[in-house]
C-alpha cells in the first residue's frame, strides 16, 4: 500500500510540476505574440489562474503531506517523551485527515455544482472552469488518506515524521 501510494503522489507532483512549464511556455508565448505581433493569447490569464496554478497547487498535496514536507514548528515537540510524541502525532494526523476529508466533501459539492451548471469565467474570453474544479476534492481527499495512512504507520511504530534540522539565526 505505500508503495502505491508513493507511486501515485509522486506521479501527481510530476503532472502539477508540468503545470509550472506549461505555464511558463503559454504566459510567455502570450508577451511574446503580443509585443512582436500585437495579437495576445485570449484567455491567458484565465487559464493560468483556473487551470495551471489549481494543477500546480493541488495535485502535490498528497505528497506534501505524506513525505511530511509542509511547515512546521515543532518548540516542544521533540523535548516530550516517546509515548507522549506518538499520542501527539496520532491526534495530529486524526485531526488533520478529518479536516482534509471535509473540505475534499465541500469542494467535491462544488464540483458537482459546476458541472451541472457548466461554470466558465469570464475575461477577455470565455473559459471553462468546471474540470479544475474536480482537482480540489482530489488533492484534498488524498491528503486525507495520507494523513490516514501516516497514522497507520505511526501505530506500527514506522517513524513519519521528519527530522528538520534548525539554523542559527545571525
């Protein structure tokens, strides 16, 4: 099961990291096409708000997540006793899984809404909206099993968290 749920996050991070490239191509074939032959890619900001930086965002969340790569601050957490640590973190990851797991509900409900309604934005084109937001409820409700699946591992006394080194400040 991690194994395929390795597998799995990182093949998102790959697509959400093809977004920032893809991105970068359309934002800047639109300048370019726009200063050498005044005629601008219609939609480029719309798409790139909509679509890529969605993709690039919410697609990697689940690794985030499991890999623990998010932020953290940990001022007591590595001076409390073994046992006290793994109730801490076993609440951390419940906690965490819970709240992904309702917003990943509450974003699918938008999903499905703007699927039936066909939801497009308007700029200086019309563009449709409604597939990205499909990639909430995704990202969202794999960082929930994650977090799930860090719990599991926590109780099975495989270590999942990692070790931050801290700098000095100068």
């Amino acid at each position: 099961m991690d194994a395929a749920f390795r597998k799995l996050t990182h093949a998102l991070m790959l697509i959400g990291g093809m977004g920032i490239v893809l991105m970068m191509a359309h934002v800047t074939l639109d300048v370019v096409l726009k200063n050498l032959f005044n005629a601008p890619i219609q939609g480029t900001i719309e798409i790139s708000s909509y679509y890529y930086m969605v993709a690039v965002v919410m697609l990697p969340m689940a690794m985030v997540e499991y890999e623990d790569e998010q932020i953290s601050v940990d001022l007591l957490f590595t001076r409390f006793p073994a046992p006290l640590r793994k109730i801490c973190l076993l609440a951390t990851f419940a906690i965490t899984a819970a709240v992904l797991s309702l917003v990943a509900w509450r974003t699918g409900l938008d999903a499905v809404r703007a699927f039936r309604v066909g939801e497009v934005v308007m700029g200086s084109r019309e563009v449709i909206v409604w597939p990205t937001r499909c990639l909430l409820p995704l990202g969202f409700g794999l960082a929930a099993v994650a977090a799930l699946l860090r719990a599991v591992m926590t109780l099975r006394g495989r270590e999942m968290i990692k070790s931050h080194a801290t700098e000095g400040a100068a």
